[in-house]
C-alpha cells in the first residue's frame, strides 16, 4: 500500500509521449522544409539576363567576333550567331548573354521565298513579315524549344533547322514551324528591321521562347521583366 | 594484441556475427562485390579529386590561353580546374579511373540484378534488398549524372541546360523545382557549388547509407545459396567464410578488377574537356546521355510534341517522356518482388529455365530497353539513311512494342523446347533402365 493514491492521468503516458513526439516531428519537419525553400535563390534581374528588347542591336555571339554589330554582307542562308546588345541604365552597352535563351539566329533569303505558316502541325505559328527586312533577313530564338540545344542550320536543306540533340526540324521560310522530331512549338521570330548598316529589333520575341511553359508564363514574365527594369 | 583488443572491445563477437558469414562460392555472386569495389575506388579517386578541383562557375582568366589585357580568355572555374587537373601529374588518369569506374559500377549493378532476377533471389524474405537496391541503382545514376556536369564544359552545360528543362516540365511545381535544384535560373550564378555539393556528399551519402543498409540485410538473410548447396547439405548454409577463406578471393578480385580498370584507363581516355571547350553558344551535333540512360533518351527522341493544358499545370512530351515514362518503368522494376506471392522462404538460386515466363519477360524487357536505346541513335539512323524523317518514329515505335513481344515468346518457346527433349532423354533412360533389368 502506497502513500499516495495513485490518480488516474487524465492521458496516459503513453498517449503524452506519442502527442509530443508527434508535435516535435511536425514542428522538425516544417522548420527543415523551410530551410530547403532557401535552395532557391531570389530571382535578380539584370540587365544582361532580360530578353531582347526593342531597339536592341543584334551583335556577334562567336567567341572571335563577339559584341560586332552584325554586318548585311555577312548573311546568308546558314545561319549567323547572334547576341541582343541594349543599354543600361547609364547607357552603357550591354549584350544580354547571361540569359543564354537569348541566343539567336540571323538569316538571309529572297524575301518572297518567305510564306505564311501553312495549317496543320501544334500550337500557333507567328510569322511577322514585316519583322523581316527588305533584304530577307529574318531572326529567329537559336535555342530549340524542346530541350534548348542550340540549333544549327539542316546539313541538307539550309531552309530548314536541324536539332542534333533529339532530331527536331524547323522550316526557316514558315516562320520556323515545327515538321519534325518532339519540339512542342515554333521557334520564336524576333522581328528586325536596318537602321543605318545596323540590325534593330523592332520587339521580343513574338511566341514563347525555350524556357517557358507557355505563352501565359512568357507573357508574366515580360511583365515581370518591364516591372523590374522600368 | 587480439586479446587485449578483445577485452576492451569484444572483438571475438563481431568475427561470429559478421567475419564467419558463408560466401557462396558462384562466379555470379561476384557482381554485387565488383559493384561495391568500384563504390570505394570511386571515393577514394573522388576525395582525391576533390582536392583540386574548384566548385565554381565564376568566371576566371584561362591561364593556359589567356587571352590579351583588353580581351582576356575568360572560362568558369570548374572548367578551368579541369583542365589544371589534366595538366597534374596523374591527374588526367584519376579523371580517367574516376570516369570508367562509374561507367562500371553502374553496369556492374545492373548484370548483378540481371542475376537476382532471374534466379529468383528477389523473393521472400530478399524484397527488401531489391527495393534498396533499386534505388542504388538510382541514386547510382544520379551521381554519374552530376558528376558530369562537373567539369563544366559545353558538353556538361548543354546536358544540364536538359536536365534543367525535363526538372521544368514537371507540371505546377515544375518552375519551382527546377530553381531549387538547380539554385536560380538556367544557368544560376550558384549551379555548380549545387551540383558539387549533391556529388560529394548527398549522393554519396545516400549510396554508402544504402549500401550500408544493402550489406547488413544481405548478411542477416544469408545469401541464396546455389543449387549444388542443395545437393550438399540440404536447408543448410554452405559456403567459406568471410574470414579467413573469402577475403583472399575478394583482395585478388580487387586488386585484378581495379588493375584492369587503370590498365584500360591509361590506354583509352574519357570524355575531353578540351575537346569540347567551355560553355558557348556552339551547337553540339551529337548530345547523348551515358548508355543507361540512353533508354529515356530514346523514349523522348520517338515521342512526338504535344502539350496539353490540365488545371493550369501543362503536360508536355517532356514530362511524359523524361518522368512518366521512366517512372512507369522504374514502379514495375519496384514490383518484381510482388509478382512472387508464395509464403515460403526462398532459400536456393532457381534455374532460370524452370521459370520460363520470369525467363521471357525479363528478355523482352531486356529487348525494350535495347531498343529504346537504338532509338537514343535516331538522329544517326537518319543521317546514316537507315530510316527517314518520316518512317522512324513509327519503325521504332513499332519495334520497341513488337521486338519485346516477339522475344518473350521465342524465349518460351525455347525454353519449352528444350524442356521437352530434356523430359524425353529422361524418360528414354529411365525406359531402358527397365529394360536392363
Ligand atoms: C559514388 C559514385 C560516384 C559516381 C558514379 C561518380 C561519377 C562521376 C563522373 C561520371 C564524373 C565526371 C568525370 C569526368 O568526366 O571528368 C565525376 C566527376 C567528379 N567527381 Fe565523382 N562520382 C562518384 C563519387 C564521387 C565522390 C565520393 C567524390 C568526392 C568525394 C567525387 C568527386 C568528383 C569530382 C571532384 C569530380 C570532378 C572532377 C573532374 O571532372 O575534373 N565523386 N564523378
Ligand atoms: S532539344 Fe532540339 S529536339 Fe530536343
């Protein structure tokens, strides 16, 4: 015989210790996974990482010649690596290859060899003629829009893109319209136009580029974009 | 010495829990081991190469080529540090030893689970060590995959610029995800600190934790045990000892195993970093994932575009291609120990041909997963005039559903085959057995 009577605990000990370790478990788990949001960094926008802008100049992204402002007589059919160059906000020259979803390509043909997008094939096809230059110089995103290799021109038809990495085929003269291999949609054009002997974009690209879901997150990020750079 | 270790630490009960365990005495029962050797010299060669190479992709002078004072040749860290490595004494043949013996290790996992498969050692009580295994065999992967992008050469960009797009494409949290893993935006000012600390020590981690665990099941439940066993001493453990009898085989395998791999190390070098340069903007003509991989490259490479929207979220080829697919493949991988429902403990290997259906569908995976690789090539098979734009996505769909099909009913009808004739010898003696007496 005891002392003491022994109460009955209004929870048994067992049912205390399963309630705390439960309580600490929780509170563990939520503090570690907010530690593990800080894996992503913020998103800092600078000047060399937004996408091309209008009024930009195209300029040479090959490592011998890069930052040259783009010259007619180089264009031809194969396509010529290039770079948006902008300016900061005191004016400097930037070229905006931080981004490398801003690589792009510069090609020349007869201008009436170019035809509007035939139907048929996935999502929309933009072709803005007069986003290409009386000589025939149409610029494109260079960045595949499936896994973002860069795309060369087709070692057999240099009207159309080829994609090493998982054969996708892009047809230059119909606004770069996917007919062939996995790519989910068009490569973007980037309309230009000549201002004196340089090429000027005239505006971004027109569709989504590689790197973005679809054209409703493009369209929040250049809104994004215009926020953060004024 | 032994004794006053023994007093002290009780040295004399680990040797008969752990150093007696019976090895079976099987060349197939070797694999496992030559996994778990290439485990240890990938440590050793890493933590040695660890020591000189610098975990960064900030931008630094080349000072092999640097450039001039107005133009200097500026190349990320990581890169940089590759090529100082190769210039290094014995640096260029760690890279090599460090490179092949991750080629081996993960091919020597997979002929290991070729041999529990088909043999049937994955059945009760053994399912644990399948599960664990599968994700070795996954984590396995996902080491070699970081560590190639270590050094941080177009080719290493370019293979992390996809890999950063298939993480994407996982819909709704997809952009999340992507920038969490992979610290920002293609390609953050963070990504190769990242990736080096998921090389060096989460994935390590993770491989030792689970080999850890893989090891001390295995000694626990006792290796199957081949069939001679069964004629030997039935229900009994046969095998030699871990100590003394098994060690010697094991040092020699080492020792002959790791003397190879430096031996072909030295002749036939591993990817280039010099070949291919620092990440630019010059397309790779021929990007191609490691060979184990080269299966969901393939599946992604037959898949046509499509995205559809579901919820807001978007459902793209990619995601079905890089994740579902493979997910789909890796959950039946996962479930092989389930098809077995028999209640008894499994005690000896199963001759592959008494199992004729296990025999068959694990040929026509085997078949898929071939042709699925093939179809990783379907750029070459165009270029090479085999196939054409038009006809390859259907020939290869067409073979990596029939092939499969084809082969699993061939390797029936073998294995029936030769049953028959086997039965037919037997009763034939067993008949003039009669008639001599
Ligand atoms: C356990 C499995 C491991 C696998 C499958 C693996 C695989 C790889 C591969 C394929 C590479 C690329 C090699 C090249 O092309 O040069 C690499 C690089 C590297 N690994 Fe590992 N590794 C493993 C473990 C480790 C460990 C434990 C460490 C360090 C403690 C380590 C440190 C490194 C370093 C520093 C590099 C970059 C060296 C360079 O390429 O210049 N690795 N690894
Ligand atoms: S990245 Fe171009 S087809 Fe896949």
């Amino acid at each position: 015989m005891t002392r003491y009577k022994k109460q009955d605990p209004e929870i048994t000990r067992r049912k205390f210790i399963n309630a705390a370790l439960g309580a600490g478990a929780a509170v563990g788990t939520v503090s570690l996974v907010t530690t593990l949001g800080a894996a992503k960094p913020a998103f800092r926008l600078t000047p060399d990482k937004a996408p091309p802008q209008p009024g930009d100049i195209l300029v040479h992204a090959d490592a011998s010649k890069e930052g040259q402002p783009i010259k007619m007589s180089e264009l031809s059919e194969q396509g010529v690596s290039a770079w948006p160059m902008g300016k900061d906000k005191d004016g400097n020259n930037v070229i905006r290859k931080a981004e490398p979803n801003n690589q792009l390509a510069v090609f020349r043909f007869e201008k009436d060899r170019f035809k509007a997008p035939e139907e048929g094939g996935h999502a929309h096809v933009v072709l803005e003629l007069d986003g290409i230059t009386d000589q025939g110089v149409v610029v494109y995103s260079s960045i595949c829009t499936h896994a973002g290799c860069p795309v060369p021109n087709d070692p057999n038809d240099a009207t159309k893109l080829f994609c090493g990495c998982h054969s996708g085929q892009y047809d230059l003269l119909q606004g770069c319209k996917v007919i062939g291999g996995p790519p989910p949609r068009s490569m973007p054009q980037v309309p230009v136009e000549m201002k004196g002997d340089q090429l000027v974009l005239k505006d971004t690209f027109v569709t989504a580029p590689f790197g973005f879901l679809n054209e409703a997150d493009w369209e929040t990020y250049l809104e994004q974009v215009k926020e953060i750079l004024g | 010495m032994n004794q006053w270790l023994d007093d002290r630490l009780h040295i004399s009960r680990l040797n008969d829990k752990f150093l007696r365990k019976a090895f079976p005495v099987h060349h197939s029962f070797f694999l496992g081991e030559i996994t778990l050797f290439s485990l240890i010299v990938l440590i050793l060669t890493g933590i040695l190469l660890a020591l000189s190479y610098e975990p960064s992709n900030s931008l630094v002078v080349n000072s092999f080529d640097p450039g001039t004072k107005a133009n200097p040749n500026l190349v990320p860290a990581a890169y940089h540090s590759a090529l100082k490595i190769n210039a290094m004494p014995f640096g260029d043949m760690l890279r090599r030893i460090h490179h092949w013996m991750a080629n081996i290790m993960v091919a020597a996992a997979v002929i290991h689970m070729m041999r529990i498969y088909f043999t049937g050692a994955f059945k009760k009580p053994r399912e644990i060590n399948w599960w664990i295994g599968m994700l070795l065999l996954i984590f396995a992967s996902l080491t070699a995959v970081t560590g190639y992008i270590l050094p941080y050469d177009n080719y290493a960009y370019n293979t992390v610029k996809v890999i950063y797009a298939i993480t994407k494409s996982v819909p709704w949290i997809g952009d999340w995800a992507a920038q969490a893993a992979f610290a920002g935006r293609f390609p953050g000012d963070g990504i190769i600190p990242r990736i080096y600390g998921y090389h060096i020590m989460l994935l390590p981690g993770i491989l030792l934790a689970l080999t850890g665990a893989h090891m001390l099941i295995m000694i626990k439940q006792k290796h199957t045990q081949p069939q001679y066993a069964k004629r030997l001493a039935y229900k009994k453990i046969v095998g030699v000892p871990l100590m003394t009898q098994q060690t010697p085989i094991m040092l020699l395998l080492v020792l002959l195993f790791t003397g190879l791999v430096v031996l072909f190390s030295a002749f036939i070098p591993v990817h280039s970093v010099e070949y291919y340069g620092p990440p630019s903007t010059q397309a790779i003509s021929s990007i191609k994932p490691d060979w184990y991989l080269l299966w969901v490259f393939g599946a992604l490479a037959i898949i046509p575009g499509f995205e559809w929207e579901v919820l807001g979220g978007v459902i793209s080829a990619e995601f079905v291609g890089a994740m579902i697919f493979p997910g789909i493949i890796m959950a039946a991988m996962f479930a092989v120990p389930m098809l077995d429902r028999s209640k008894e403990n499994m005690y000896y290997a199963e001759n592959p041909t008494n199992h004729p259906v296990r025999l068959a569908a694990g040929v026509a995976f085997l078949v898929m997963m071939i042709v699925l690789s093939v179809a990783g090539y379907k750029i070459e098979l165009i270029q090479g005039g085999l196939l054409t734009t038009a006809n390859a996505n259907a020939i290869l769909w067409i073979l990596t559903i029939g092939l499969p099909i084809v082969s699993y009913f061939a390797v029936l009808g073998i294995v029936r085959m030769i049953r028959a004739l086997r039965e037919a010898d037997e009763r034939d003696a067993l008949a003039h057995a009669h008639a001599d007496d």
